[in-house]
C-alpha cells in the first residue's frame, strides 16, 4: 500500500477523501486515454461529433455493466483479464478488455446489454502484488 502525504491531519477521513480522489482520477484515465480516445476524432461538424459522444456514451455504460459481469462471475474470469492476485484495473478497463476478449475469441460468452448498472459496492482498486 502507498503512503498519503498532506498538509493535512492525518485520519480516517483522510483516507477516505484520497480513495475517492484516486477513483475520480481512475475515472478521468479511462474517459480520456484509457477509454476511446475521443479527442483524436477529426469529425468536424457538431451533429457528428453529438452522435459519436452518444454512441461512446453508450459503449461506456456497456463496459461499466461487463466489468459488473466479470466482477460477478468470481476471480477466474477476472483473472483472465487481470492476471494480479488482487484487481488493479478500474471497472471500465475490466469490462473494455472483457469485451475485447470475446469480441476476438469467445463471443458466446458476451452477455446480454440491460442497460442497467448495478447498486454494487466495490473495494478500492489494489496495488500489485509484491514480487
């Protein structure tokens, strides 16, 4: 685990208000070069632009519910996209790379899209493993 340096008092509160920074910051990668890379589109006209925000609106909602699946399904299906003994990828990577798998290997296991994120509570995203 990571130290948390502040000019802050140290704490409880204080680890909590770092967790939920780093998972802003996870959040912020995967939108920007961790997700589709939306900003190196050359689209030029805004009617386009709003369709494609639409469509990666949409695609990202489905990852966030794949990473839901993988997580549901237990470790093995984790750990083939995540190989760490603890998870490390965020929600929305779990699900992008499960969907990538199937999409090339297994697309029989691709599940339905309800279009629905779950109320699920999840543990912070753990550092890797001691070698």
């Amino acid at each position: 685990m990571g130290a948390v340096i502040s000019d802050q008092s140290a704490g409880p509160k204080r680890l909590r208000e770092y967790a939920l920074r780093r998972a802003v910051e996870q959040s912020f990668r995967d939108d920007q070069s961790g997700g589709f890379d939306l900003e190196h589109t050359r689209l030029q006209h805004a009617d386009r632009l709003e369709r494609l925000r639409l469509a990666v609106a949409i695609a990202t909602l489905w990852c966030h519910e794949l990473g839901e699946h993988v997580l549901a399904t237990g470790e093995p299906a984790r750990t083939e996209i995540d190989p760490s003994c603890h998870r490390e990828l965020s929600l929305f990577q779990l699900g992008r790379r499960w969907l990538k798998r199937c999409v090339a290997l297994q697309l029989h296991r691709l599940p339905a899209f309800p279009a629905r994120l779950s109320p699920m509570k999840l543990k912070p995203i753990a550092k890797p493993c001691p070698s």
